[in-house]
C-alpha cells in the first residue's frame, strides 16, 4: 500500500466558513483534518462527507503534573466521544496544553526522570482509553526555537522515546516534519529510525511553514524515502499557503505523491 495525502482545514483557504474549508480540500481528493474540536459543529462536519484523518484528542492538562494528567484523560475520553461522531481514526497530543496562540501552557522544557516516569504512565493510560474505543492517539513533536518554545517533549527524539516506552499500538507519533527540521534535521534517516513508531507524518517547508517547495527542504528525497522504507499511512500538509490554497495543494500533491 501507498500513503496517502491530507491537509489541515485550520491553515487552507482561511477566506471561507470552515465547512467550505473542509469541503474544498475534500473535493480536491485530499483528507482532512482538524485542531479542536470543540468549538466545531461536529455533525455538520460529518454531514460533509469528507475523510476525516486527525483531529485534536484533548482539550487541556499535560503528561507530567498529578492535575494535569487527570485532566488530560478527562477531555482526551470527551475527544474519543467527539471523534465517533466524524469518525476520525486518529487523535492528536503534545507534550503540554497549548493556547490558543499555540504556546506552551506548562512551560518547563528540563525534565527530570520523575516527570519522563509520570508521562509514560499517563500515556499509557491514554493508550488504553484509544485501544478502548479502537482508535490511535498520536504524539506530536514540535519545535522551541519558532513556534512553540518552552514545550516539554518537545523534540522527535523525545516523542519517540516516550512512544517506545509506552509499548501500544494505540500511541504513535505524529512525526511533525516542519517542526523536526527547525529542531533536529537529519529527516531521512529520522523517518527511517522512527517509521514502526508513527502513526502519522505532517509537513510544512522551512521557513514559513508553507507548503513544499516554498523552503529548504527537499521533499522529492522524504517521499522517495517514504516509499522506500514502505510507509503506508497518511502524510499531511500542516502549513499555510504562500499565496493560493489550491495551488499549496497542487504543489504539495505533486512534490509528495508517491511514485
């Protein structure tokens, strides 16, 4: 099986309602996906017809503080009701709640071995609830230096190691490309090391964070790689639009299609 390709309904064509979103990236053969879902009109999503791939899995909390996991399972089972409704397979975390402008609620990226103990058992409780309810939550890895500084778990390696610890099928990474290559590079043989651990790849170019092409990455050699190495899940395009939405799309079809 080949990958196949979606796109973030929170960065396209943000001229449109969010439904005209959703329908526009759907009728361009792409899936779709989502960041909270609570201030969302979930059944009207639904009613769209499109293929929902990720969506986020929790509202707030965090892997590491007593209040904060209670709270993260808490609206992570309120995400796994909201997901049976447009069917999403796919939840998504970080290492902490973010804020509306995308920043660390719990800043503190120096953790202690106590707070990597505290966060695989919360992850595992997380996994258990996904297994449950037959869906994956995923981890995403994210970046200090541009769009989210002072995350804990911030970096590939860490979202890796914590999957690995963790030992379920219902937690995987969500393998945030962008983020990777402000945060750590080296993507090929990151994808090779990392692929029996995700569960989704994202991609955006550097920098910016628009769509492939637009940067320094070369997204021809990921997808070749991609191909290669046998990934069959979903790749998609987490990033703004340089300029025309339908245009990133084109660009991002045609530069990570496999072959």
């Amino acid at each position: 099986m080949k990958y196949q390709l979606g796109a973030s309904a929170e960065m396209l064509f943000l001229e449109l309602p969010f439904i005209e979103r959703v329908n526009r990236i759907k009728d361009e053969g792409f899936l779709v996906e989502i960041w909270n879902w609570a201030n969302k009109d979930l059944d009207a999503l639904a009613k769209t017809g499109a293929t929902f791939s990720s969506m986020t899995g929790y509202l707030t909390g965090d892997l590491i503080t007593d209040d904060g996991a209670e709270e993260l399972i808490r609206t992570a089972k309120l995400s796994l009701q909201a997901a049976e409704v447009i069917d999403s397979p796919r939840l998504n975390l970080h290492g902490t709640g973010l804020d509306e402008n995308g920043q660390a609620i719990r800043q503190g990226t120096e953790v202690a071995p106590g707070d990597w103990a505290k966060a695989v058992d919360t992850l595992k409780r997380i996994a258990e609830l996904g297994e449950a309810a037959g869906r994956v939550f995923t981890l995403e890895n994210l970046n200090l230096a541009v769009d989210h500084p002072g995350t804990p778990f911030a970096k590939a390696a860490d979202t890796m190691e914590l999957v690995k610890r963790v030992k379920s099928d219902h937690l995987k990474m969500n393998l945030d490309l962008y983020h990777a290559q402000i945060g750590e590079g080296n993507l090929v043989e990151l994808v090779r090391e990392a692929l029996p651990y995700i569960g989704e790849i994202q991609v955006a170019d550097v920098p910016g964070r628009c769509e492939p092409g637009t940067g320094e990455i070369y997204y021809p050699r990921i997808a070749a790689e991609l191909e290669s190495i046998g990934y069959a899940g979903v790749v998609a395009l987490e990033g703004w639009a340089q300029a025309d939405s339908s245009h990133a799309l084109a660009e991002f079809r045609r530069l990570l299609t496999p072959q």
